[in-house]
C-alpha cells in the first residue's frame, strides 16, 4: 500500500503566527523605503540646482544668499508636495503606516515648511539686491514687477495664513470646517508659485530634465489629492448610493446609524476599519464625520455608532431615514491584517468600543488567543458590550470589564476600584508580551493606556491605536 | 525613524546628491568657455546699402595707415552705418549688439539681444545694458570694464560688440 499520509493538519495557526510576522516585517520595510523615498526626494531638490551648475556661480556673498536662496526655495516647496501626498489618502500609505501617522508626519512638516519658503524669499532678495548693489526695498519692488512674481508673494500669503491657522493655540478658536476651508488654500498657494518657480530662475528652464522632474512632482501630489481625495471618495458614493435606513438610540447620547446601499462588499471594508461620512440634510451635509464601522458591513447594510461629541455629531441623532451619505473610505489599519503576534488584547473605552467590535467580528481566533476588556465610567457607558459578549463567546475570547470612575488626581485609566484589587494591564493581559494590543477610547485615557503596554516592555509595533483628533 | 529608514534615506540622498554635483561640474565645464558662433548671416542684411564700400580698401590701408599718419585720417573715407556683433551664446541666453557708426565714430549701440534665459537674467541684463552701452559709447570701444554682478552678459555684451567693432574696422 502506498497510500500516502494525509499532509499535517496541525500547521494553520502556526502559518497564519509566521504569515503575521513575514507580512508585519514586509510591510515595516515598505515603510522604511517610504521614509527614504520622502528624504530622496528631498536631496533630489538640491540636486536639481547641483546639476544646473549652481555652485559655480558662488564667487562672492550675494551670490552664496542667492544660491541658499534657491534651493530653500527648491527644498521647501518638495516639503509642501510631500505634505500634498501625505494628506491625499494614498491606499499604500494608508495600508502601510495608517492615516494617522502619515497625518502626524504631515504636521511635523508644516513649520519647517514655511520656514524654508520664508527663507527662500527673504536670501533671493538679500543676495540679489547685493549683486545689483541695490538695497532691499528696491529689490522687492523690481521683484515684485518681475512677471510671475506677484503670484508668487500671493503663495506665500497664503501659506503664512495656512501655517497660522494650523498653530494648535489658533487652531482651537476656529471650528474644523472654518479651519479645513482655510487649509484647503494650500493647494492655491503651492499652484500660484508654480509659474514664478518655471520662469524666474534658470534651475527649471524650459528644455531641461530638471522641469520635467519638477512638473512630474506637481503631478503626482495634484493628481493624488484629485483621485484619492475628491475623485474616488465621489465615485464610491455614488456607486454604492448610501441612504440612512433608522437611527437607533443605544445609550443617552449615543446612537447607531442603520445605512442601507448597493454593493456594499464591494467596498471590502475590514473589522476595525472607519470612514469619513458626509449626511446630506440641510444641517449637516457641511460636516464630515470619521467614524468606524461598528459593524463589519453586509452587501446592502453597514451600521456606525456615534456618540455625541460637537454640535456636529448631534445633531446625527436627528437624521432622517432616508438620508443621502456619501462616505470616504474605508481607511484604517486597526485590522486584524495589521497583527503580528499569535495573541490579541483588546481595550475599549466608551465610543471606542465600535471598531473593537468589528475587529472582533472580522477575525478569525483560536479559543484563548484574544482577550478582551472594556471599560467604562458607569453603567450609561456599556453600550454594544451585549454584541461584544456575544462574539467573544461564539470566539472563545476572554471578555473582562472595568466599570467605575477613575481615582481623583491619579493618572491611570483604570477605575479606582480596579486599582485598589491590585489590577495591572499585565495581570489583564497576562501574555502581552506575545499580543498585539489594540486600544481605542478618549485620547488621555488611550495614552496612559499605552503607557503601561510600554513599560510593560511591549514594543511600538504590537501597539495599534486608533484615534481621529486629525 | 527606524534605523534602516534612515540607512537608506542616507544612501540614496548622498547618491542623488554626487550625481547632481557630477551633472552640474560637468555643464559648467563645458558651458563656462563662452561659445560664439559664426556670425549670422543676418549682419549683410542689417549692414544695409549705406555701407560705403570705398573704405573696404581702407581697413587694409588702416595697417599702413601709421605711415601715413599726417594723411591718414583725412583720406580715410570715413566709415558710416550699421554692423551687427556675432551673437554670443551664454547660459542665461545668447547676446548680440549693434553699432550704428556714422563718420568712423560710433553713435550707438544696440542690444538686439540679451541674457533671457529666466527673469532673473532679464532683470540683471536690463540693469547691465544700459551701463555698457555708456561706457562702450565713451571709450569707443569694447575695452570697458564689466558690470559687477552681470558677468556673463558684460562678457558677452562686450565680446559681440568688439566684433561688431572689428567688421566696422573701426581702430580706436
């Protein structure tokens, strides 16, 4: 007989343990190339002038400011392009590292940003009037009746008012609409010194490989923003043809919005993931919300829960059936996909308890390989916690919850009571070492949690968070 | 950052850099020898007819005209006219002038063009024209110091204006 034996049967938990790690360090090194393709990028700026012969032309101190002046110019502006494609919503960049960190990175790029076009300005006028052995004001007139220059002193108004704008103390005092419409400006600011940038200098003359490089860039950020930011987003709508089907009160404040649409698999959203929603009745079509899915959507049904934050959001709670939604998205990388270790803790604090729920639905789990905690300040705060214990039993997850408020003048995120039994994140999770822990909630709240997943002595990579201060 | 993001961001930025450097050393090079063409054509036209050819035989008698210096200036049929420069090419642009001679005297000089390359050299040309032009106007001839700060279009400037000068054969 030389029937063979059928092949192992015990190796699926222990591919998809490995598949994790190959898939997590695959994507680390697409981050990494990612970052080095941003900083190439910008040595390729200082190269354009390199190769143009720029050095040659430094003899004396104007002509250095000018030189400087140039590529802060070049530099500055491969930034702001860069800052463009960061805030486009690539699919890549969103899979690779999440929104939210390429949106932190976009922040840190801002000041930096305008300093260097700032800089750009003020060395071309100093080294050029110092060349023409004129003196500054005379310079900025004679700048500024130089064809395309206007424009260009208009794009760096704008910037400075973009800039300001996004200062966090200023920030605060305008609402998100008035300050995105503000910001929106960018795209103005970085348009209108495109001509000045082609004609009055001779790094980007008409014939030369370095224009072409130039309005490639230009391209790729313009076109990102066009497809990924406007073009799909509108098409998907459309498509999909979401309308408001009920609203559901869950709890005081909090509400689930039952969505109804065509195809709605097709969008293959994942456990975990949100979308930034748009209901268009006369009070809040102006208002676009991030919200998760707190469930994973059907081929006709989706359903996102929403608690009460701004006047925007409550007024949700007074939608119609029958609403139109346009939604862009899914976006997200709080997903099972995004694991790298064989074991699962999940922490939820009130509202975020929706894409914990998702992910719980969308994963597929051994009994005992997750764990799951959620918490809450009283017992107006266990909404969905029903739906939750009901998928961590049918998984055979560990469900534990935390109810009460936190002790006064402490920073822990856990409640007093908790705390007092002697309860850490590692007695919860007792295998976190070997987890990646998930955690959504109120952003102080999430920090603190994560402060002690860290000195516990997990690393960053087994830390996912999802928050939508952005 | 990760380590190997920022090994990576460092490798590949300092290679796009050395190549720029390496592109750019090799355009100044070749560039920085002003190369002047020709001339064109175009001068047989702008010299037009009142060019009066008598003195063609003069700029062979201007060599003599040394020993014969008592006779030489009133003999030599002074020369009148138009004389376009080679063009003279730059990195910002080519340059050409013209000299209207009237009685082997030169009354003016004309830019037919200047360093256009980009906006910036337009304004550094228009800045430095005007002071040639003076200049080349009291020294008659091209043996004038450059504008400081345009010294690629005083090169130039100059270089076109003393060829003009040469085919007016006119000696200072």
């Amino acid at each position: 007989m030389s029937v063979r034996t059928a092949p192992e049967v015990a190796a699926p938990p222990h591919t998809t343990d490995r598949t994790r790690r190959v898939r997590s360090l695959r994507r680390a090194r697409a981050a990494d190339v990612l970052v080095a393709v941003c900083w190439s990028s910008v040595a390729a700026a200082v190269s354009l002038y390199l190769a143009y012969g720029g050095l040659a032309e430094v003899t004396d101190v104007g002509s250095a400011l000018t030189a400087a002046g140039v590529i802060t110019g070049l530099v500055g502006t491969d930034l702001i392009l860069i800052m463009l494609v960061l805030a486009a919503r690539l699919p890549l960049i969103d899979r690779l590292v999440g929104q939210d960190t390429a949106m932190a990175f976009h922040r840190q790029l801002g000041k930096p940003a305008l300093y260097l076009i700032l800089a750009h300005g003020v060395l071309l006028t100093i080294g050029y009037a110092l060349a023409d052995g004129s003196t500054v004001v005379a310079e900025t007139v004679s700048l500024f009746q130089s064809p395309d220059m206007p424009l260009a002193y208009l794009g760096v108004g704008l910037l400075v008012a973009v800039v300001v704008t996004s200062l966090v103390a200023v920030r605060r005092r305008f609402s998100y609409e008035a300050w995105h419409l503000v910001h929106l400006l960018s795209y103005a600011a970085v348009l209108v010194a495109l001509p000045h940038q082609l004609s009055a200098g001779g790094v980007l003359a008409e014939g030369t490989v370095q224009r072409v490089y130039w309005i490639a860039l230009y391209v790729l950020a313009f076109g990102s923003i066009a497809v990924f930011r406007f073009g799909l987003p509108a098409l998907r709508s459309l498509r999909h043809g979401v309308r408001v089907a009920a609203i559901e009160p869950v709890a005081p404040g909090v509400v689930s919005l039952h969505l109804v649409g065509r195809d709605l698999d097709r969008l293959q959203t994942v456990g975990g993931q949100y979308a930034i929603w748009r209901f268009w009745s006369g009070k809040t079509w102006w208002h676009a919300h991030p919200l998760s899915f707190s469930a994973v959507p059907t081929s006709t049904t989706a359903r996102i829960t929403v608690r009460s934050l701004g006047a925007g959001s409550d007024s949700l709670s007074r939608l119609r059936p029958g609403t139109r939604v346009s939604l862009e998205g899914p976006y997200g990388i709080f997903t099972d996909a995004h694991r790298t270790s064989p074991k699962l803790a999940l922490v939820a604090a009130g509202i975020g308890i929706t894409p914990v729920r998702s992910l719980l639905e969308h994963s597929e789990l051994r009994p005992g390989e997750a764990t799951v905690l959620l918490r809450g300040t009283d017992s107006t705060q266990t909404y969905l916690w029903d739906e939750v214990g009901v998928l961590s039993a049918a998984r055979g997850a560990t469900l534990y919850s935390m109810v009460g408020p936190r002790p006064p003048g402490l920073a822990t995120w856990m409640s007093a009571e908790a705390l007092g039994r002697g309860v850490t994140i590692t007695s919860v999770f007792p295998e976190l070492l070997d987890s990646d822990l998930y955690v959504c909630g109120p952003q102080v709240w999430t920090d603190l949690v994560v402060r002690d997943a860290k000195a516990a002595g997990l690393p960053d990579r087994q830390i996912h968070v999802e928050r939508f201060d952005w | 950052m990760t380590k190997r993001a920022l090994l990576l961001s460092v490798l590949s930025s300092t290679a796009i850099l050395v190549t720029g450097w390496q592109l750019g050393s090799q355009a100044t090079s070749s560039v920085t020898a002003t190369v002047s063409p020709a001339e064109p054509a175009g001068s047989a036209g702008s010299a037009p007819a009142p060019t009066p050819l008598p003195s063609s035989s003069s700029s062979s008698g201007g060599t003599s005209s040394g020993t014969a210096s008592p006779s030489a200036s009133p003999t030599t049929a002074a020369v009148s006219g138009t004389f376009t420069g080679d063009s003279v090419q730059t990195r910002y642009g080519a340059v050409q002038v013209q000299i209207t001679v009237a009685s082997g005297t030169i009354s003016e000089v004309t830019a037919l063009h200047l360093t256009d390359a980009d906006g910036r050299s337009v304004s550094i040309s228009n800045r430095a024209a005007p002071v040639l032009r003076q200049e080349a106007l009291a020294a008659q001839s091209a043996q004038v110091q450059g504008v400081s700060g345009a010294t690629y279009t005083s090169q130039a400037y100059l270089t076109s204006l003393q060829s003009a000068i040469d085919q007016a054969g006119i000696t200072p």
